[in-house]
C-alpha cells in the first residue's frame, strides 16, 4: 500500500466515525424488523456496509464473494440456512485467516 492509499484510507476511517452512531440506530432497527446480519453470504460488491477487518467503510465495497468479513441484511432465521455465520464465528473466523 502506498503513502497516499494510507492516508486516503486514514482518512476514509476518521470520516466514518462520525456515521457511526447513525449506522448503530438504523442496525437496530433493522434488526428488531424481521433481519439481522449474516457474514459470509455477500456477493462481490454487493455487502451492505463495513467490514470486521476495516478494509471499506461502505456498501458495494466487497471484492470477493462469501468473504467472512463481508455481510448483508437477511430475514430473520435465515442465516444459518444460507450457510452464514454470526458477528462472533465470522471475527473468530477471520483471525484464524
């Protein structure tokens, strides 16, 4: 990674933490409305926000498909049958990666 991709991602981070307790209200809406989050399940590009390890701070940003790191809102229940994993297995997940 370059100086000025450091930054710029530095930057992108310092931003983000502002919408941070703004994404935590629209996830717990969206959690008590009938969905909740499952990793591992995202197609390329088409998560629903930031990752566990930091590396995009949006939607649209996966670059590989069923990355543990990467998720998406799913009707409530249906996690699990989509082979998807929790918060917690996808962090314990990726640290072993």
């Amino acid at each position: 990674m370059t100086p000025r991709q450091r930054i710029a991602t530095a930057l992108a981070c310092a931003a983000s933490l502002g919408l941070t307790g703004q994404a935590g209200a629209q996830d717990a809406g969206k959690e008590k409305g009938g969905k909740e989050k499952c990793f591992g399940v995202a197609k390329a590009g088409a998560n629903d926000c930031a990752n566990l390890t930091g590396t995009h701070t949006c939607a649209g940003q996966s670059r590989v498909s069923m990355h543990p790191a990467e998720w998406k809102y799913v009707p409530r229940g249906t996690c699990k049958e989509m082979n998807g994993m929790t918060a917690e297995e996808a962090k314990a997940k990726t640290e072993k990666s």
